[in-house]
C-alpha cells in the first residue's frame, strides 16, 4: 500500500473524529524519508523525532500568530485568507509518541 492512499485513509478518519473540534481545515501526513534504517531501534526513533521537530517548526513559521497588539502575520509571506493563528497538530496513527513534541 503507498503511502498516499494510507494518508488520504487518515485524513478521511480525522475528519469525522475532528468534526466538533476542527471541522475544516487543511490536513496532511508526516513521513521521514532518511531514518538510520541499519542502526537500531533507539536511532531510527532519534532521528524521527527530529524531523518531526522540524517538520512542526517549519510549519510553525509559515503560520499566523498572536501578540500583544493582535495577529502577526508570518515575514515574507502572501495571504490569500483572513487572519487564522489557530493551528492544530495532533497525533494519530503512527505519530502519538509525538504528541508531547507538537
């Protein structure tokens, strides 16, 4: 199975648990291409965890924020929307040893 249909597989069950919470919104999946897949388990968990911290970094630099005078929007990029600072990472499947990290 690729990786795509396992992550539209996700995402279509995230909708229907997020429904109440975030009903709309964009939705993705994470996976790290490069893990030390020849050292051991300790490693391969290392590694992830650091493109994990990565991955939510980036996208945290490329979202709106909140500061004392109201929303900051991020340097350097075109809006085509309204002010949204509100981001949800949430672990599912795969991901929830990361939850703490998010």
């Amino acid at each position: 199975q690729d990786y795509r249909t396992e992550v539209l597989g996700l995402v279509k069950a995230q909708q229907v648990k997020n429904a109440v919470i975030v009903p709309v919104g964009a939705k993705g999946g994470f996976y790290p291409k490069k893990l030390p897949m020849s050292a051991g388990r300790d490693a391969i968990f290392e590694a992830g965890t650091s493109a994990y911290k990565n991955f939510v970094s980036s996208l945290l630099s490329i979202t709106d924020n909140i500061g004392l005078d109201g929303v900051i929007p991020p340097a350097g990029v075109v809006r085509r929307d309204q002010d949204d600072p509100y981001f949800v990472v949430a672990a599912d499947k795969g991901t929830a040893t990361f939850s703490d990290t998010a």
